[in-house]
C-alpha cells in the first residue's frame, strides 16, 4: 500500500496473514443482488442501445440495493446508491423512475443520489477528483456510471485513454464500492450472436478486462419478446437468463434458460 511521505512516495508491503484478515473484510459479501450484483468490485452491464434496456435494469438494480428489496433478485445487502446519468430526457427518465418504483412496491427513496447530465470526465484529473470527493461525503454501497464512452474525453478506441478512466473506476472501488458501468456494443459485432460477449463491446478491450461481473443484455431481434441476459463471472459458473420486460408497467419476470421466439 503506498505511503506518502514530504520527501517521497514509498510502499509498505503487508504480510500475508494481515492481508487475508483485512481482504475478507473489506469482502464481507459475496453478493450484493443474490448472482447479479457482486459485493465489491466492477459490474459491467452492455448491451445494444435502446432495446437492450440497460438503464431500465441497472435502474432497478439501484433501486432494489436502496431499498432492500426486489421483486425479482434477492437482496443480501442494501445502502445508498450513486448514480451519474449522461444520457436521457429529465421529465421521461422521472418518469422511468416511478413507474420502476411501483413495480417493486416502494416510494421513491431518499438514498439513490443522482448526479443528472454534469458532462463529468474520469479522465480529466480535476473532474475525476471534485466526482470522487462527493462519493466519499454521500458513503454509497454501489456507484452507476451510464454510459461509460460518455465519461471518457479521449478515445474509446485507445487503450492509453481508457486506462486513464478505469483506474478513476477503480479508485472509486477502493473506496469500498460496488461500480457499475453501462457499456454500448460495437455497430458490427453486436448484431452477431456467435461472438462472444466479451467481443462484442465497443471502443477499447481494456474494458473487457477490468471487470470482475459481466451481465450482457442482448436482445437480437427488434421484434422478439425477451431479452437475453448473460451474467459472466470471473470467480464463478457464466449463467444464462430470460427477461421478459413491460415497459408501461416497468414489471419483468426471469428465468434461467433462454428461450424461443
């Protein structure tokens, strides 16, 4: 862990033993949302615009961490949620909300924090740092970033410029939260089903390395009546899901197997 000293940055490495105290600490939970949201770390959701409806999931995600409770996932533990939208209507996106919130059967909650359209930049130094001092004043237990090539200034294309942004995301994690990013998918790739899900999201790779959960939304079909979720975990099984969703109600069903049109 580095220290900084007047004279000069140094390290301090720990033991063993000490570390492995300290590491399950800071992991106390597995999960966050029972095999959808992990308890620590980077969550990637993509998915391809629109249809996929990644911010209608990562929205109830959210809301179901806020409140403790889901009408479809088990929540293991609840907190406060930060979220940065960069994309969206102020007065649908309102809307979005409540109609999500009487889904699950909950008022609107006072700990989802919203950080509505502010242009912020994780690779610019100044906005990376005025973002991370107002997450460490609200404490939250998972951070959204939607979407993430709106977060970046450079090139999604260049690893040099994406790395400048994940170790952002990444000191956020360290802060002891949960991040989650709202990935698009490549034009081309993302209408070819055979590709993996990896391989399928636009700009850099280093996005596809930087996370620890992977819950790709595809929906290949315009007219199909479900959306495919992949739920990709580094530590654990890749697990298939069905998502059936009504976008007047906002109410959607899972299953575990995909099924046909």
């Amino acid at each position: 862990m580095p220290v900084t000293t007047k004279s000069a940055l140094k390290y301090s490495a720990e033991t063993l033993d000490k570390w492995v105290v300290e590491a399950k600490n800071r992991d106390p939970v597995r999960w966050l949302i029972e095999g959808i949201v992990p308890g620590s770390g980077v969550m990637l959701i993509s998915g391809q615009q629109k249809r996929a409806r990644k911010t209608y999931f990562v929205m109830s995600l959210g809301l179901g961490i806020a409140t403790g409770t889901h009408p479809v996932f088990t929540v293991n533990e609840s907190g406060p949620v930060y979220a940065v939208f960069e994309e969206g209507r102020d007065a649908p996106t309102a809307e979005r909300f409540e109609k999500i919130c009487e889904a699950h059967k909950v008022d609107v909650p006072d700990n989802f924090h919203i950080l509505w359209r502010p242009r912020v930049h994780l690779d610019n130094p100044n906005q990376a740092k005025a973002l991370l001092a107002d997450i460490a004043e609200k404490k939250p237990r998972v951070v959204i970033l939607d979407p993430f090539f709106r977060m970046i200034s450079g090139d999604e294309n260049r690893q040099e410029d994406v790395n400048k942004v994940i170790n952002t995301v990444f000191d956020m994690r360290d802060m002891g939260t949960t991040v989650i990013l709202l990935a698009h998918l490549d034009k081309s790739r993302g209408e070819t089903p055979t590709k993996d899900i990896d391989q399928q999201l636009r700009g850099s790779g280093v996005l596809a390395n930087s996370y620890d959960v992977h819950a790709a939304l595809r929906k290949y079909k315009q007219r199909s009546k479900h959306i495919d979720l992949t739920v990709r975990d580094r530590e654990g099984p890749e697990i298939d899901y069905t998502l059936r969703w009504n976008t007047k109600t906002a109410d959607f069903s899972v299953t575990k197997s995909p099924v046909a049109d």
